[in-house]
C-alpha cells in the first residue's frame, strides 16, 4: 500500500505535476499573497493614518467646543452681579444666557458652600435641597479659583454629565461664588456624529480609565466598555501619543487610530472593521485566489496533459522494453510527433537498440542453433568413434588373440620347418637359428650364437655375399637370394640356396636379418650330374645335327645332278627324245624331288628333336621376308599355271621383330603345300594386322581343301588327307608339322578354314613383340 | 656381241657341269673352277658377269670366297648366285648375295633366275 503510494508519488507524473505546481504556481501564488500582504498593510497604514488623522480632527474640534464652551462659562461668569443680584432676577437671566450660548446642559450659580443660589434648569429644581459641595470641579473652583471639569453622575440622576465649575470673582479677585454650566456627554458625543466613517466605522472617546465615554450611539455609551486592554501605553496606562491599534471585537477585526487629549486624559479613538477598510484589498485578493485556483485547476490539467504527453511516450517505451524483455520485439513504438526532439532521439535509440538487441538475439540464436547443432554433431561423431574405438578395441582384442595364435603358429612353423630359418644381427651375428638350421650346418645354436655367418661361408662365395649385404643395408633391395656354400662343423661343403630380408624398425632403421636357407647340396650334385650328362647329349646332338647336315649335304649333291640331267634329258639338251623318254625324265625328276624334300624335312625333324630350334629374333621389314620367300614357290607356282599374288595390307608396322629364319621356313612350308594341292587356280600370300596384339600371315588357295573331320590331324607328324594325295604329292609329310612347332615355338597360333574342293585358307597368328621384350 | 661370262664355282663335277650346261642354254660363256683357292684370283682377272659359288668347297670355303669377291672392286659388277644344301648357312649369307638358291637346283629354276640377273643390254 505504502509501496504503491510511494510509486505513484515517485512516478515521472506525479514528480512532474509537482514540479509544474511547485515551479509554476507556488511562486506567483506566494507573489500574490506578498502582494495583497504589502497591498493589505499599506491599506492599513494608509486606513489608520486616516483614522487617527479623523482622531485628531476630534480632538480639535472638541477642545474647541470646550474652549469655547470655558470660554462662554467664563464669560458669564464675569457678568456683575451675578451672585449679589437679586435671585428673583438670576434664574430668568441665567435662563437668558443658558439660550444665548445654548451649549450647556444648564447653568446654575453656587455658593461656595456648594448651596445652589439659581438654577436655569427645566423644570425647576428645589435648589435648597441640592448640594454641589462634593463635587472635584466644584471644589478646585471654589477653592483654588480656577476653572475646572470633571466627568461625573449628574445632580439628579446617575447619568454621566461634564461637570464644569467657574470660580465668580470679585472685583477684589475673591471668589464668591462658583458658576455651574456642565455640558451633556449627548451633546459632546454628537460632535463625533459629523465624520463619515463608512457605514460601520466609530468615532468615540475613551476617558482616563480607557472605558467609552463618549459615543454617538447612547447604548454604547451607556455601556461603558473599556478599551484599556487594547489601546495601552507600555507602562499599561493609556498611550501619551497617537497611534494604531487593531483589535477583535464582537467577532469582527477592526483597526484604529487614536489621539489622547491630555488636558482632558480622554482618548479619542476612531475605528473601523479591518474588512472594510481592505475590502479592495480582498476583493483584489479573492480575485487573485479565484485566478489562482482557476489557474491552478488549469494548470493541473495541463501539467497532466503535458506529463501524459511526456510520459505517454517514455510508458510505451518502457512497456515495449518490458515486452522486449519478456521476449516480443514487435511491441508498437511511440509516435512521435516532433522528430529530432528528445523523445524522438530516445525512441530513435530505443528502436535502433531493439533492432541491434533483434539482431544480436538473432545471431546469439544462431549462434546457439549452432552451437546446438555442432554439440549434437560432435556428440554424434564422438558416439560413432566411441562406437568405433569400442569397436577396434574389440577388433584388437582379435588381432591380439589371432597375433598369440599365430605367433604360436610361426614359432612352430619356424621351429620346425624343414629349411633353415635364423635371425642374425646387422653386423652377421647369429641371434636365432632354428633346429633345420643346426642340423644343416652342425653347430648347436648356442655355437651359432658367437659366429658371424661369413665365418661358415665357403671363401670363394664371400665377395659375392658381401655385395648383396651391402646392396640390402644400403637400401637399394628389400631382400636377395643367392646360391652359396657353407663349410659344415665337419668340414663338408653344402650347397645352399640363402634367402635374406632385412628387417627396419618403425623408424626405418635396419634392426636384423632374417635368413632361410635350403641345403640344395644334393640338387646341386643331381644337377651338376645332369649338366653333364646335357652336355655329353648336346654334343651327341650336336653330332648328330652336323651329321644330318653333312648327310643332307652330301645327298643333296647327287639328288641335285640326278634332277640336274633328268631336267636336261627332258629338255633335250642331250639330244631329241621320245615321249616315253620324256616321262620317263619327268618320273626321275619327281623322284628325285621327293627325295630331296624327304632328306630336307628330316633334317628340320630331326632338328627339333634334338630341342635345337633356338629363335634368332631380328627387326625385319615384311618386304625382306617376301623377297626371301618369293623366289623359292614363284617358279613352281607358275610352272602349275597357277596365279600367285602376294598383298601387304597398310594397317602392318614397317618393321616387325621376330625370326625371319624361321618365318620364311614356315611361309615357304605352307605356300609349297597351297601350291602342291592346287591345281588351277591362285595362291594368295597376305599380310595384315589382325588386332592390337597380333599380326598374320595367311595363305589361301584354291586347291582341294581338307575336310573339316581331317583338319586338327593335318598339323601331326607323317600326316597327309589321304594315301592317295599322298602319291600325287611329294613330300613327307612333316611340312605342317614342321610349321606347327614352329609357330608354337614363337609364341604364334595356326589354324585352318577348309572345306572339300573349296580350297584351303591357313592363318598365322603372330604377337607383336618388341627386341627389349624378348630380351626380357 | 660378246655373251656375258659365268663363272661357276662348284666341287662336284656333275653339278658344274649341268649348271654350265643350263647358263649355256640361257645364253651364257661359262667357265667352271672346282676349287676354291683357284676361284679368287681367276674371278678377278675374269670379271664375270655372274658368279654361281657352292659354298662347301675344298682349300677355301665359299664363305670365304664370298667375301674375297664382296671385297674385290673388280668384282663389284658381278651377280652372285648362293647355290647351297646348307639352308642355315645359307640363310645367314643371303645379305651377301644376290640370291641364295638350295640345291637341289632345277633347272628351270636356275635359268630363269639367271636369265633375270643379267643386265638389260646383255640379252
């Protein structure tokens, strides 16, 4: 409750309705009210200058009227005779004066007794019977001679009247007698009747005991109230001086001025009601309350308009940076009305701070979706290779496992295998040699173990042993392999085959070797036995070839001069010859050809029998091998009246590898055989590319043809279609055969298309083949 | 017009003489060594048009000879015809020849081989 007092005193417009208030109204209210102060007591100065001006004025006037009224009593007093003359006479003439002067209440001339003498009095008073003697004016003039008043009760009735005595003196200056002439309090009271005092102002006069004595309203008068109270000197006695007082009676303030009259100790006193006096003053000051409250009042409004429109602005900017807060940056801005005012510049910040908030909070949320994402996607990538180190720990528990069993497996493998395994040091000390190791060379293992392996290397192997060792350590070779002797704790020598691989660390530095060897000794004598014998059967061989060629040779020769003169016969060089001399030549001539054939395809037989083809491979155009082939089949081609046409197709190289040799041997075969089994017709010799691979020699006719049961048996030894081609045909039978090896032997393929009386087309396949290649 | 000269260098009399008796047929004087030791000095001094060398030959192989004539600047217009039943050696000094033919020989053959080798104007 107090809290929310406080917050609404402490609200921006509260604090600025006050401030307006305070700022705006408090001070020209205070000016005013200063003002109607000054304005209310220089009224009352001025009023109360004027009231004791009005004062003073009464007193002089009425210290005339005494003047004048001592002055009239004076006068009569020194009429002769007054007290001497005839009493009958006395009270008609003071009757007379008493109208002459007409001031006084009554006249009356006393004895110094104080026994009335004659009276002008109506109605007439018993004069014997009444005494002035006690009266203080009386006395002072009966005794002192001097003129004299006294404010008392009249003679007859209790009434105040001025009582004024005048001593009657003689020519002698002896007082006789004294002359009464008082005056009516009434009539000095309607002295003060003649001033304007506004309707509620006074004019009355207190005596020396500061009580009314004289008032122009009888009831007052009569009332005798006393002003002492009010109207005091410091001292408390009546003031010596004029002066102002202001004073509360029958409810209503009233101010006043006074003057004292010293002569008489009365004070004169005129008042009036201290709201008429400054009736202008409040007219002017209710004036100025009303304005103010008006103003006021208008102010209010318009400091609540004006701080609502203040503050409207800033509750809105507030409510949009508590909905901004509590997450809605879309809450409605202020408008505003001036732009480039304060408010403007603070809801321009306001709006551009939002954005810059909008836009951080954007990218704080991007960055934490972000974030988000990266967590769950490092979360999920460490799953997985929690999964997959879960995982290889379990695959290397296997591998550990099958790595002790196979471990197992090696060392049993390598305990008893049947080579020699060891492990030797860099420098060639043993570390491990197996059993088979020992067992080969004779040495236990722990003889092994303080001997290099040089040491049981046959001397004449060293050189080349070191040579591999080095090439090995120096990196250049993973591993070598080398036949060697070793010399045996028993002194033998074995043969062995060495295997050496050279183990590195993970840095790359060697750490041992590791070493099988196979004692070979016993393949090694087999071999050297079997060397031998080879070499005795290559020289037999040899033999036997040079004896074939001599053979060939030398029959050669004869079977030539029996061609030779059978040809020259039947020609007719010799001489004109019959016709059955003519065949008879022709049946020398081809029997003379068969043998020749017969010894030259026996000699090729017996050629690879004894595994003497040996290929000469050459660079060789396809030009060189037609001009060797040529002139061997042309003359008999044509001599059958045969066509015989040789095509080399564009897609063969220029220059082919191979052995020419033999490819003519092969080529010469094949045409011979087109030639001798066609009869009319054409051979055709060709050469084309056949694929990337290959290339090939195809030899077609138009000859008989083989039938196709028959085909695969062409190519076997002493092979023709049938006994009867075979003798029409010469030859023995080996041509095909001949070529079959041949092709084979290069790698080549042969195969035939044929079909009876269609002629025949043989196809040789031949690789292409590079010089570097078949060096390889 | 002179016939152009062969000269044939062959061991076996019979063979010289049918090879004479055919280049005799295809229009050329021949003239036959048996020996090759004669043959080289012969060969130069004769200039043959054509040569026919059996390459197995007594004192000096035809190998031999061969190469006396590939050498000899006089002999550098003659034709030479291999006539051998040696195929390898044959084969491996057909370079050096102008033909290589193996025995045995036809007749035919020779005499058409020949009667080709020899130059335009000479037949």
């Amino acid at each position: 409750m107090q809290n929310s007092l406080f917050r609404k005193l402490s609200s921006l417009q509260v604090q600025f309705l006050l401030a307006l208030v305070l700022i705006g109204i408090f001070p020209s209210g205070l000016v005013s009210l200063v003002l109607i102060n000054l304005e209310s007591k220089a009224l009352t100065d001025q009023s109360t200058r004027e009231l004791t001006g009005l004062a003073r004025g009464i007193a002089k006037e009425l210290d005339t009227f005494l003047e004048e009224v001592l002055m009239d009593s004076e006068a009569i007093s020194e009429l002769p005779d007054i007290v001497s003359m005839d009493p009958n006479q006395q009270t008609p003439l003071l009757l007379g004066l008493h109208a002459h002067y007409g001031r006084h209440m009554q006249l009356a001339v006393a004895k110094l007794s104080g026994g009335l003498q004659a009276a002008a009095v109506t109605p007439p008073i018993p004069l014997e019977q009444v005494s002035i003697a006690k009266i203080q004016s009386f006395q002072i003039a009966a005794t002192q001679g001097k003129q004299a008043w006294w404010v008392g009760p009249a003679l007859f009735n209790d009434s105040l009247i001025l009582h004024m005595h005048t001593p009657i003196k003689d020519t002698n200056d002896q007082v006789i007698g004294v002359l009464g002439s008082p005056v009516s309090l009434p009539r000095l009271s309607s002295l003060l009747e003649q001033l304007d005092l506004g309707s509620n102002g006074q004019a009355f006069v207190l005596d020396d005991t500061g009580k009314i004595l004289l008032h122009p309203d009888a009831e007052e008068r009569d009332s005798r109230r006393s002003y002492a109270t009010w109207i005091s000197s410091a001292d408390g006695g009546l003031p010596s001086t004029s002066g102002t007082a202001t004073y509360s009676l029958g409810g209503e303030t009233r101010i006043a001025g006074f003057v004292p009259i010293p002569e008489l100790g009365w004070t004169i006193v005129v008042d009036r009601p201290e709201a008429e006096v400054l009736s202008p003053v409040i007219a002017s000051r209710n004036l100025t309350i009303s304005g103010m409250v008006v103003s006021i009042i208008l102010s209010v409004f318009a400091a609540v308009f004006l701080a609502r429109g203040l503050t409207r602005p800033v509750r809105e900017l507030s409510a949009a940076a508590r909905a901004l807060g509590a997450g809605d940056s879309d809450a409605p801005l202020p408008e505003t009305v001036v732009d480039g005012n304060e408010l403007a510049t603070l809801v321009t910040a306001f709006a551009t701070m939002r954005e810059a908030i909008i836009e951080r909070e954007g990218a704080l949320q991007n960055a934490r979706d972000d974030l988000e994402d990266r967590v769950a996607d490092r979360t999920a990538k460490l799953a997985s290779v929690n999964a997959a180190l879960t995982q290889e720990v379990a695959e290397r528990r296997r591998v550990m496992d099958s790595l002790k069993e196979s471990e197992e497996q090696f060392r049993l493998i390598f305990e008893l295998a049947p080579i020699g395994i060891t492990t030797a040091t860099i420098e060639g000390v043993f570390l491990h040699p197996n059993q088979a190791y020992c067992d080969m060379i004779g040495y236990s293992a722990e003889e092994l173990r303080e001997k290099k392996y040089l040491e049981i290397t046959h001397p004449d192997d060293l050189g080349e042993n070191r040579s591999w060792n080095k090439k090995l350590l120096a990196g250049e070779i993973p591993h070598f392999r080398m036949e060697k002797r070793y010399l045996t704790k028993h002194g033998e020598v074995i043969y062995i085959i060495l295997q050496v691989a050279l183990v590195r660390d993970a840095n790359n530095e060697p750490t041992h070797v590791i070493a099988q060897v196979v004692d070979i000794t016993e393949r090694k004598h087999t071999e050297e036995a079997l060397a031998l014998a080879r070499d005795q059967a290559l020289v037999a061989s040899q033999a036997k070839t040079e004896l074939l060629a001599k053979v060939s040779h030398e029959l050669r020769t004869p079977i030539n001069a029996i061609l030779g003169y059978a040809e020259l016969l039947q020609e007719g060089t010799f001489g004109k010859i019959s016709v059955p001399q003519v065949e008879a030549s022709g049946k020398i001539i081809e029997s003379a050809n068969y043998l020749a054939t017969l010894v030259s395809e026996l000699l090729d037989q017996a050629q690879f029998e004894g595994g003497k083809i040996i290929l000469e491979m050459t660079e060789f155009s396809v030009h060189e091998l037609i001009r060797r082939v040529e002139p061997q089949v042309r003359l008999s081609a044509e001599a059958k009246g045969l066509t015989f046409s040789i095509k080399v197709e564009n897609n063969l190289p220029t220059i082919l590898v191979g052995d020419i040799y033999r490819l003519q041997q092969i080529l010469v075969n094949l045409l011979s055989n087109a030639i001798k089994f066609t009869e009319d017709g054409e051979v055709i010799l060709r050469f084309y590319c056949s694929n990337q691979d290959q290339w090939a020699i195809e030899v077609s006719d138009t000859g008989s043809g083989i039938p196709t049961d028959a085909q695969a048996e062409i190519f076997e030894p002493f092979r023709q279609v049938d006994g009867s081609v075979t003798r029409t045909h010469i030859g023995t039978g080996l041509g095909l055969s001949i070529v079959d090896q041949l092709t084979s032997t290069m790698g080549a393929k042969i195969h035939v298309q044929s079909s009876l009386g269609q002629g025949s087309v043989f196809t040789v396949l031949l690789p292409y083949i590079s010089l570097e290649e078949y060096a390889a | 017009m002179t016939k152009p000269l062969a000269v044939i260098i062959e061991d076996d009399p019979k063979l010289a003489d049918i090879f004479s008796i055919t280049l005799q047929s295809a229009d050329f004087e021949t003239k036959t060594i048996q020996d090759g030791q004669n043959a080289v000095p012969a060969l130069s001094e004769l200039k043959p048009a054509l040569i026919v060398l059996d390459l197995h030959l007594p004192n000096v192989s035809g190998e031999d000879v061969l190469a006396h004539i590939r050498e000899d600047d006089r002999l550098s217009g003659s034709r030479i015809i291999l006539a051998t039943a040696d195929a390898l050696m044959a084969d491996r000094l057909r370079s050096k020849a102008d033909l290589v033919l193996l025995k045995p020989i036809s007749v035919n053959q020779l005499r058409e081989m020949a009667k080709r080798m020899l130059p335009n104007d000479a037949s």
